[in-house]
C-alpha cells in the first residue's frame, strides 16, 4: 500500500462492497399471487357474441352509472379470461385496500363506453363464505388476497342497472 | 559520446527526411534518474515505442504536433513542437514516476483533439484497456460500465437523459469516428452497427451536445473509435464460448436444457507508410436466456487509409451487420400463457408476443479526407450512408431508412498554439424513409427529412482561463416543408488550480422528432399507436460545475454537479378518442434532472486499480409534479482490477437502485420491482500472442429488470480464446 492512503478508504469501499454484496438475496422471487388471485370455474354455454370477460374489483358498491367504471384494475391492465371451459387461475393487480365485489364482467361484441349498460353483464362474483347470497368483501394489505374462487355463470348474467338504486326494470 | 551519436543519427534522419517530404522526431525516453525507458511515443498519425536504450525515432507530417509520451508506472507526457518537412528535431522526454495516468487526450468534447482537462463538460473514458479486461462481446456492454452511463433494456442513458422510450428516439448521440450512427427512421442507436474487435476505445460526452453535434446529443454523445491500422502485417482471431445460467426456481424452468453462446470474428490488417487496411469478419449465435431469445448475427467492417502526401490523409470505411433475432415483447402473467400458479413467469412470454421476431440489416459507410494545410489549420470533409432495415414477425412491420450525412469543418489555431482556437463548420443530412408502419398511417409510404446546420465555436486562453463559447443552428424541415429551426449555443470556462481543475458550462440542447416519433402507426400492449405529425422538437438547458485531479500520486477524483431544464419533452400518452383509447407521443412535459456525478480511482500499488463511481438523481417531471419515469436515484459502480505476472483478475458490482416510476404506470405499476445488484468476475491470462479470459457476468444470478416485464441477463458464464498476431 502507498504510505499516506487513508485506511479508512479501503476499509469503506470494502464495507460498500461487502453490504451491496450481502443485500444480493433480494431479487425477484417466485410470487404465487400478487393483490386478488383465485380460481373461476366456468357453468353455461359461452354466448356467441362474446367479445371477452374481464375480472374487475370495486372498492365500494357501483350503485349508479356514474360509477360504473370505478374498479381496479384500471382498463389497460385487465386480462382476458381463458374461456377454454377448464377452471382457471386468475390474477388481479389492484392497490391495496378493501373491495366490497370482486366479480366477472361479460363483454359483449361491439362495446364502447356510451353503450355500456347494454352490453356489460355480471356473470358471476366472490360471495360471502358466511352468506353466500351476498357479495363477500376482500382486503388486500399487506399481501395478497388468495383463493378469491368463484363461478362464472354465463347462464345467469345481469345487467349494470340490475345493481343501480333503484334497479332497472 | 551519446551527442556524438545522435548528430549523426540527426544527419542520416534529416536527409531520409527530406527525401520523403516528411518530418523526423527523435529522442531519448527516461526517468527521472536517467534510466532508458521502452516507453510509447505518439504524435500525429504515428507511433513507437523506444528501444532498450530508450531511443525513438518517428516519421511525421509536418506542421504543429501534439506528441504524448506513455510508460506504465510513470505519469504521461504531453509536449507540443512544430516540424517541418524535410526537417528533423530532437526532443527527450524525461518521465515522472506515477501510478495513475494523466491528461488522455480527446476527440469528441470539443470535435477536436484537446486534453481531457481542457474539456468544458464531463468526458468519460472507456479505454482500450478497459475493453481487454472485459472481453466484452458488444459495443453496449463496453459502455455500460463508463461513470454516468446506464443502459435500460438496452437503452442508453447518461445521467438519466434517456430513460426509457422503447426505442424510439435516443437522447443520447453515437458516433462512429465522428460519424452520426443513429437510425434514419427511429432515432434510436443499433449498438451492433460495429463489430466490437474494431473499437480502441469510446468517449462520452455528458450533458447537453447539441452546440457541435445538432438534434440526439440532448443528454449526451458517444463517439466509438475504431483502432489505428498500423504499419506491417497483424492479425487477429477470438472465438468465445459460454453457457447461461438456468432460472434459480423451479417454478420459473423454462427449458430441459443449457442455453449457449458462442462466436468468432477475425481481423486482418497490412499497412505501408501510404496505404493501410483492415477487415474484420464475425459471427455470434445466442440461445437466449428466456424462452423465444434466440439470436444469429453476422458482421463485417472494414477500412482503407491513403497518405498521398504530409499532412494529408483520405479514410474509407464501412460496416454491415445482418442479425436476426427473436423477440422477447414481456413476460407472461395469469391469462396470458400458463403460468403454473405464478403471478408471473419473467423467463415466459406472454402468448401474445409468440412468434415475434426481427430481422435487422444495418451498415454504413464513410470517407472522410483531413488536410493539415499549416501548423495553425486543419481542415475534414466527410460524407456517410447510413442504411437500416428491419423486417418484423408479428407484428408485421418493416422499415428502410437511409441517412446521407456531410461535413465540412475547419480548425484555426490562431498563431499556431492553443490560446485560441476556431472550430467551424457546416453539417448536412438527408434521410430517407420507407415503411408501413412510419410511413401514412398504417399504408407503406415516404418521409423525408432534411437538416443542414452551421456551428462554430471558439476558445480562448485568458491567463489561466480557458473560455469556450460558441453556436450551432439546426433547421430540420420534414417532407419538404419547413418544421424548426433550433438554435443551440453553449459557454463554458475551464481552470486549472492547486485543487484540480475546474470546469462549467451551460449549453442548450434539442432533439427533433424522429420520422418513427411523428408518424408511427402500430399497436402496443393492446393499444393503436397513432401518429402525431405536428409534434415539436424537445429541448433542455444543462449546466454543469465540476472539478478534476489527482487527491494523492495513487488517486485521483472527477466530480460534478449537473443541472438540465428540459421543455416539450415527446412521451407516449394515453389519449381517448371516440371513446377508445390509444396511444399517441405528444410534447408533455417540463423536467428538471439534476444530481451528483462523481468518480475516484485509485491505484494503491501498480498492479492494483480500483474506481469507485456514484450518480445522485434528482428528477422532477414539473407537469405532473412527480418524478421522471425509468431514472434510478442512485446508481453506485464499483471496480477492481489486479495483475500478476500474465495473470488478472477483476470485478464489477453495480448498484442501481429500485426505479421509482415507469411509464404507463396505469398498465404496469403493480408489477414486482426491486433495485438491481450485479456483480460481474473475470480472470485472465496471456502469453505471448495468446490470451484467455473466463467471464462470468451477473455472477450471483441476481434476478432483476428495469423496464416492464423485461427480465434483464441472467448469470452468463464465457471463456474468450484470442490469438493476435
């Protein structure tokens, strides 16, 4: 070593070194789910006018048009569902917090934003473990919400006003 | 007895002299003390190294040289003299001993040849030893490692300039031997234009270039060298071989086997005292380290140089490369491919992206003459073709462009020293664009765009001062009419101290549009991508202080602070029409970048070197008050290198910190993103004329990406075999 470096110089670019080279365990890992994950299992026939169907949360009720496009994800992330008939993992990227409906959109051929009402459908929603006749809410923090299972029913499917106050005709 | 000797070397030297036309430089080369050294002399176009007693002799275009003499151990030195043709002089040097080597000379900061401390901006060196070392395989991976230099999915950025654009449009200028290199139709840099084996080395230049270099040098400019075709017969062949390393999780195996890599290229040179040439041939085959990341390139490069007379001297070169390769567009998540249960799979495509590939033909060609009229001017003209072609699978596009350049520059070095100096000149191109994807709206058509610009820029010595000021004037104008005119002037001072030097500057710079960024008509991610032809060029001022020097005879420090205010900066934007959103580039945006750039390297003992280099990013998109997407606050490199006997080892480790934003944030701000560590290992050896080096990049296999979906190289392991003759 030259006589006049500071030890200290070497001894902070090896501990750089060193703590860069210890913190090396943090890359990407293998993540089973990542915000709402679970499994849909499809019933019905698929309708011919099928454009896709989309898996989309809410973290309050839509009630009314006017908040008929607040879910999450927001539009350019959604994924189309696999319509192969077979059960199919399904994975949601929303933010954390608490979505009180988490379910299935049917979009018809020909949608655009001005014909929503006739051409969106529920065809299927998480439901309560506990009363299966209403909509069970999901909380993300902290981590994922895994095993979110339900049925996509195209035999049953409902209009967006058929949830509005007061509901269509 | 020695004086004795060299007078009638003088003589004989004097009348081989005056024979030939040319000048003789001759000397004695020792320490200190007066002990001989076989250091190397270079001025001009010429070089040589002393012999045993430390005598050199060197044939030389006469008028003013620059002449730098090197030996390992002792501090360069860089002396000035005037010869004249049929004349000799004799001038000996004696060498200070020193660890780290001073004041490189450079080409690009100022377009003529200068000191690196009489540079008003920021230059980083990638030296020739810096690419031995590393053995690299590409252009952009030698870069990479340059302080203040950060690739992004292949990307380059300096200090932040860039970010990520998906490849359309580079804030960053490359050259070739001064040569422009980036595409005609996109903007954007193929670093597989030039074989690696024919780059010596590269200069960036950091911060706004426009002042000499015009539209692209927003953020910065590299300038590849390609190596000296030296007297006499040298060849050179390299094969290299290597393995990827598999994902390190089961649920992430992609394949049942090892990917490879492997490669050859050869170079050929002879050279006389008035005509020289070079070939270079090549070819690389690459599995890939994901799934449909195959890739086969073929590339060949060559030169010819003619000396007819002192002083002058006329270059023809030209490069092609064929590569075909397949595409990766982003990894797979739940719906888009089985994902085996995973939220996503970084080493799968996404389904939609199957069967992508391109097919990429690229290539220039250049003459360039260079005339030394006098000791006080010099003058080049140049002309290019740039040609790029690319046909692309699914989606179905392809593009041909071709870029005429031509320069006529002139350098006055007012009374024949270095207290003033001129540069002037004019740069015109013409580009040429056929396509069906930038060409009238999703139907194959035409574009041409035109730029002439004037510049000049001037320097002058006031006692220790150095003060540069000067201007250049684009005017771009776009299938026949008239679009912009950019006018980019730039200032700067340079001064030497007992604290380093100092040096700061304030320039302004501009990028116009790219044909690709005003016409594009394609989809991505989903999503139609419609052109915007009234789009604007985007500009910044860039101000920059910064200080230079040895700290201690085994380290030396490079530091500045920069500061760029950039306006109508073009970025992909979601707009909504008809309901439908697409995606169009629109001029968006105020940003500030600003932050720390700084370096030391230290050299401990002679066979031991080591740089630590850090950039501090502050970046601030002031229109939607958050901060600019794809630029890494912190970004920390590290360096060391040993040598013993014929062997060495080195390493590499670069931290970049987690990126804070990403474009369409709304598509893929939920996707996992962690800081990227890397480590990278290498040992060699050499005997003789055969070398070896056993490389392993990524060394911990660190699983990371930068831009979306985008898994950058896993660990790679690879031995390189050359044999130099």
């Amino acid at each position: 070593m030259i006589a006049g470096m500071p030890s200290r110089v070497a001894r902070a670019a090896l501990a750089a070194a060193a703590a860069a080279l210890l913190a090396c365990d943090e890359g990407l890992h293998p993540i089973t789910c990542s915000g709402i994950c679970g499994t849909v299992t499809f019933a019905g026939a698929v309708p011919e006018s099928t454009q896709a169907v989309y898996i989309v949360a809410y973290h309050t009720f839509p009630r009314s048009r006017d908040s008929l496009f607040n879910f999450q994800p927001p539009l350019p992330s959604l994924h189309a569902l696999p319509l192969g008939g077979v059960p199919t993992l399904y994975n949601i990227p929303v933010e954390p917090g608490r979505y009180e409906w988490v379910l299935a959109v049917w979009v018809k051929q020909g949608f655009n934003l001005t014909n929503a009402d006739s051409t969106l459908r529920e065809t299927g929603y998480y439901r309560d473990p506990a009363d299966t006749s209403q909509p069970g809410a999901v909380t993300v923090a902290g981590g994922p919400a895994d095993t979110i299972n339900f049925i996509v029913d195209f035999a049953h499917m409902h209009p967006p006003c058929h949830y509005y106050n007061p509901p269509c005709p | 007895m020695r004086l004795l000797i060299f007078l009638g070397l003088a003589g004989t030297l004097v009348d081989t002299a005056g024979a030939q036309g040319t000048a003789v430089l001759y000397g004695v080369v020792t320490d200190t003390l007066g002990a001989p050294l076989r250091a190397t002399v270079r001025a001009g176009d010429g070089e040589t190294a002393a012999d045993a007693q430390g005598r050199y002799r060197l044939h030389l275009a006469p008028g003013r040289v620059a002449v730098r003499v090197n030996h390992l151990g002792f501090a360069a030195l860089v002396d000035t003299v005037v010869v004249v043709a049929g004349d000799s002089l004799e001038r000996d040097y004696h060498l200070q001993a020193a660890v780290v080597e001073l004041q490189p000379t450079i080409v690009t900061a100022a377009k003529h040849s200068q000191l690196l401390d009489q540079s008003v901006t920021s230059v980083a060196l990638v030296s020739d030893t810096d690419l031995a070392r590393r053995a690299v395989s590409t252009v952009d991976e030698a870069v990479n490692k340059a302080p203040g230099v950060l690739f992004l999915s292949g990307q380059v950025n300096i200090r932040g300039s860039s970010g990520f654009v998906e490849g359309l449009g580079s804030r960053v200028l490359l050259l070739v031997d001064g040569v422009p290199a980036n595409q005609g139709d996109r903007g954007g840099i193929d670093w597989d234009m030039v074989p690696v084996a024919d780059v010596d080395h590269a200069e960036v230049v950091k911060g706004a270039g426009s002042a000499l270099y015009g539209s692209a040098a927003l953020g910065g400019v590299v300038n590849l060298i390609t190596h000296d075709i030296p007297v006499g017969f040298h060849g050179r062949l390299r094969a290299t071989g290597g393995a990827y390393a598999n994902p390190p999780y089961d649920a992430w195996q992609f394949r049942d086997y090892t990917g490879g890599l492997g490669g050859v290229d050869a170079t050929g040179s002879y050279g006389t005292e008035t005509l020289r040439g070079s070939l270079t041939l090549g070819g690389r085959h690459s599995d890939g380290y994901r799934e449909q990341d195959r890739s086969n390139q073929w590339e060949t490069a060559g030169r010819a140089q003619w000396l007819p007379a002192p002083g002058t001297r006329v270059t023809a070169s030209g490069a092609w490369t064929s590569h075909q390769y397949q595409n990766f567009p982003t990894w797979c998540v739940p719906g888009a491919c089985d994902t085996r249960g995973q939220a996503f799979q970084p080493f799968m495509i996404d389904n939609s992206g199957r069967g992508s590939y391109t097919r990429s033909n690229k290539g220039y060609v250049a003459a360039t003459l260079d005339r030394t009229s006098s000791p006080s001017f010099a003058w080049q003209v140049r002309g290019s073709w740039l040609r790029t072609h690319f046909t692309d699978a699914n989606p179905d596009d392809w593009s041909v462009a071709n870029r005429l350049g031509a320069e006529l520059r002139g350098v006055l070095h007012a009374g024949g020293g270095d207290d003033r100096v001129f540069t002037v000149g004019v740069e015109a191109g013409h580009t040429g664009v056929t396509s069906d994807i930038f060409g009238d709206s999703g139907h194959v058509g035409d574009r041409t765009e035109i730029e002439i610009a004037p510049f000049l820029e001037a320097e002058q010595r006031l006692g220790r001062l150095r003060v540069t000021a000067g201007a250049r004037l684009d005017h771009v104008s776009v299938d026949g009419s008239g679009r912009a005119t950019v006018p980019s002037p730039r200032i700067g001072a340079v001064l030497p101290s007992a604290f380093g030097t100092w040096r700061a500057s304030a320039g302004r710079g501009f990028r116009a549009p790219t044909l690709a960024e005003r016409f594009v008509t394609t989809r991505a991610f989903g999503f139609q991508v419609v052109p915007n032809p009234g789009l604007r060029p985007e500009t910044a001022w860039s101000f920059e202080i910064g200080n230079s020097g040895a700290f201690a005879s085994w380290g030396r420090v490079d530091a500045a602070l920069f500061w760029t205010e950039a306006r109508e900066l073009m970025e992909p934007t979601f707009i909504v029409v008809d309901t439908t959103p697409e995606i169009q580039i629109r001029n968006v945006s105020r940003a500030r970048l600003r932050g720390l750039d700084a370096s030391i390297v230290v050299t401990p003992v002679p066979a031991l070197s080591a740089t630590i280099a850090y950039v501090y990013l502050d970046t601030r998109d002031l229109t939607r008050d958050t901060v600019l997407s794809f630029r890494p606050r912190h970004v920390l490199t590290l360096s060391s290198d040993y040598r013993w006997r014929s062997l060495s080892v080195g390493a590499d480790f670069r931290y970049t910190s987690r990126i804070e934003r990403i474009e369409l944030e709304e598509i893929f701000g939920q996707d996992p993103r962690v800081a990227a560590r890397v480590l990278d290992l290498r040992a060699g050896w050499q005997q003789g004329p055969l070398s070896a080096r056993i490389l392993v990049t990524n060394a911990l296999n660190y699983i990371y990406n930068f831009v979306p979906r985008t898994l950058e190289p896993v660990r790679t392991i690879s031995v390189v075999a050359t044999w130099t003759y």
